[in-house]
C-alpha cells in the first residue's frame, strides 16, 4: 500500500485519540481567546478552557452553524492576526451572505498535506500527470487539489473548469493520468471524448478525484465506462478548509477522515444528541489545529454514517460514507421527505438515459409539483414516440413506488439540459418563499 504520510494515516487509535485530546485543549483556549462568539457561547454553558481536558469533552462545546458564519462576515470567526493570513477562499453559495474562509501558511501546509494523501490513496506519484479541472480561485477545489498534487509531486496541470475542447486537448496531448473534477463534470467531459471520437482506451487515464457535489453509485460506474478509469470520491467543505477533510482509498469502502486535523461526530438534526457510531445522523466536525479560521462542531448538514471497521488499505482513520443527503437540500413534497439523490440512483438505473437531470419543484393551486427532465442517450432518442412515452411512465411508476411521490418525468432530447463544468445544477425550486 501506498501512503503519502504512513506514520499517521496508520496510527493505531488510541495514539489518534491521545492527538486528538491533546490538539483540541490548545483549539479551544486559541478560540476563546480569540473568536469573540466562541467566548460569548461558551460563557452562557458556563464553560472554561480548563474544563476541557481532552476529546471526550468536546460535548460541552457550542455547535457553530453556516447562518452565524454569514451573521458574522467578514471577519467574526478571524482568529488570527490578518497580518498572519495569506490567502481567503469563499462558498460558493449563491444566496445572503457569502462565508469566508482565512488562512495561515500552516493551515494551507496542512490542508494540502490532505490533498496529497488523497492523491496517494488514488494511486498518484511523481510518475503521474495531475490534470486539475476544479475551478479556481474564491472555490476551493482547484488550490487545494493543486498544492497537494504538487506535494505528491505530480506533473501538474492546473487547467481549472471550462473550455473543454482545450481540456480535452491537453489530456490527450500530456497523457494525463488523474483527472480532478466535479463528477457532473467528469461525466461531461466523457460526453465530449465520445463526441470527438475518442474510445475510453484513447485517453491514459487511470483515475479520477471527484467532489465537490453529491453523486452516486450509478453515477459513478457511468464516468469509469465514459473514461475508463477508477473513480475516487473526495469530501470537504470551504469552512473546514476544502477538499481532503476525508478521501477514498482503493478499498472504496468509505472515505478515511483525516482524524489529525478533523475530529467528527454524527448527531441526532433535531436534539444535536451524539449518536453512537453506525448511526444515521448529521455530520459535524471540529478542526483541531487550524490558525487562522478553526470552527467548534461544526454542523455540515450532510447526513452521513461513521464506522471504524478495519480498512484493507491499512489506515486506520475513521471513515464516512457517502452522505446521504443533506438536511437542507431536502425537498419535502407533500409532506414526504425527498433527497435528489435518490431519484439521480433510479434514473441511472436505466441505460436508456443519461446522467444529465433537473428536478422542477413548483406549487400549482397550493399543491406541490415534482416533475423530474432526464435526457436520453442518442440511440433512445432515435426511438418511436411510443416506447419513449412507455418509458416516462415506468420512470414515474419507480419514483412512485420508491419515494411515495407522484411525479411529472419529461424526457428531453441529447444535450438539451445545460452543462455545468463546476457543480450542477440539479433542483430549481420555483415554489413561494414566504
């Protein structure tokens, strides 16, 4: 097995945990001192520093919430010197407030020191050639994919997003090996090697790093046919530091969190109890030795589940799955609880149709509406009206029987679906907001 740090993606636990208690004492001094809303909090719980003593007492510390973040922009939660940061990042949020992230030199260091283990999980070397194709600048895909494939010491080719004819381009003229991406992305560009008259065993690619947006299984299996390659999953969020809080190995069994610097619980949404490990609940997570911008359990709203089973590739980080959902990308339709992801697996079930989706939720007389567009392959399209009309009522007939929701399905034409090369755009919510 391959480790870009094996010293302590394989420590055993109990030293993890030691680390771990020993990093969060100095964290919550360093944000008390420093974050005026962590010493505000924490004097209304009636907690000191001193009355954290190692990892255990993490639940006597406050919950932080996107919403305080936006409430306190731009520089709330700065608990450093600005003279001390180097650089910003920003969500990519398209309402209120934006969050703003600060960093330290350390803090870059180690965020991608977690970049190139992920890179490493995938099979990356300095033999590799690193085609980054997440965006860069305010998003944090592409800085942080960069720096770590510089660690690892890959050719790197920081493309970032768009232009995919030069994309494809400069993939087939550098024999580029890792491409790293949005999946909707991934999934684009396979569509444009097919259009351009490329076969999978055209490109050199062996692997590819995706994250950024929500995807499945089913989508997953179609990229690795489109590129033929392996396809790795990559979690992170701006607030905790960007891409590589937690990666995939070759094991694929869930993503290894980086328990040096990222300490998770799963909670119950609706109490913030602490759930025991297996348990289905939401994602949260506390940075135990960022500078410049460090967040007490941080609530992520990604439904997740986390298991120390042993892993084949031999680290021992705790691992998450895939999320679930999130709380707050939950669509509620008739009072029945709806996560995209769900209806992006039955589609991708059929393979009459193509990854490429939008799912319209509007209100009509008071009632909500579902009406789901899935484009179709080229070989479908040149089908007969009726098998097309046939197969929109099985598609609806599956969500119906899978999710309790009656829906509207809309087969649409190749490439009639607009095309993201960042993250998709998978729900337009057309109802009220009062």
């Amino acid at each position: 097995m391959n480790y870009f740090q094996p010293e302590i993606e394989t420590m055993p636990v109990d030293e993890i945990k030691k680390m771990q208690s020993e990093k969060i004492v100095r964290q919550v001094k360093h944000v008390y001192d420093n974050v005026p809303y962590y010493k505000e909090q924490m004097d209304k719980m009636g907690v000191k520093p001193s009355d954290i003593h190692g990892i255990e007492d993490i639940k006597k510390l406050p919950f932080t919430s996107k919403s305080v973040l936006r409430d306190t922009y731009p520089y709330g939660f700065l608990a450093a010197p600005l003279s001390d940061c180097v650089r910003i990042h920003s969500t990519s949020g398209t309402t209120g407030k934006r969050v703003i992230a600060y960093y330290t030199q350390h803090d870059i260091d180690l965020w991608e020191d977690c970049c190139a283990r992920a890179i490493v999980a995938a099979g990356g070397s300095r033999e590799d050639v690193c085609q980054i194709a997440y965006g860069f600048g305010l998003f944090t895909g592409g800085a942080g994919i960069n720096g770590g494939s510089h660690k690892v010491g890959c050719l790197t080719v920081p493309m970032s997003s768009g232009n995919t004819d030069r994309q494809i381009r400069f993939m087939m003229d550098l024999k580029s090996t890792i491409l790293c991406c949005t999946p909707s992305y991934a999934a684009y560009i396979g569509e444009a090697l097919k259009e351009h008259g490329y076969k999978p065993s055209d490109n050199s690619l062996k692997a590819g790093i995706f994250g950024a947006e929500p995807w499945t299984d089913e989508m997953r299996r179609d990229i690795e046919s489109s590129l033929g390659i392996k396809a790795y999953d990559i979690y992170g969020l701006t607030e905790t530091s960007g891409p590589g809080v937690a990666f995939e190995c070759s094991a694929q069994t869930g993503m290894h969190i980086n328990e040096d610097h990222f300490y998770a619980e799963i909670i119950d949404p609706e109490t913030g109890e602490v759930l025991p490990e297996g348990s289905r609940g939401e994602l949260v997570f506390t940075s135990l030795d960022k500078e410049a911008f460090p967040l007490l359990r941080y609530r992520t709203r990604d439904i997740c589940v986390l298991t120390r089973e042993k892993c084949p590739c031999g680290r021992t980080h705790i691992k998450m799955c895939k999320p679930l959902g999130r709380s707050d990308d939950m669509l509620i339709i008739r009072g029945v609880n709806v996560f995209p992801q769900q209806i992006e697996a039955l589609l991708m079930e059929n393979q009459n149709l193509s990854p490429n989706y939008q799912i319209i939720v509007d209100r009509v007389n008071n009632l909500d509406t579902l009406e789901v567009q899935v484009e179709m392959n080229e070989t479908l399209f040149a089908d007969e009206i009726r098998k097309l009309q046939s197969l929109e009522s099985s598609i609806q007939k599956s969500i119906k029987e899978f999710l309790g929701v009656t829906t509207k399905v809309r087969l649409m034409e190749p490439h009639s679906i607009q095309r993201s090369e960042g993250k998709a755009k998978r729900i337009i919510d057309k109802r009220p907001t009062e």
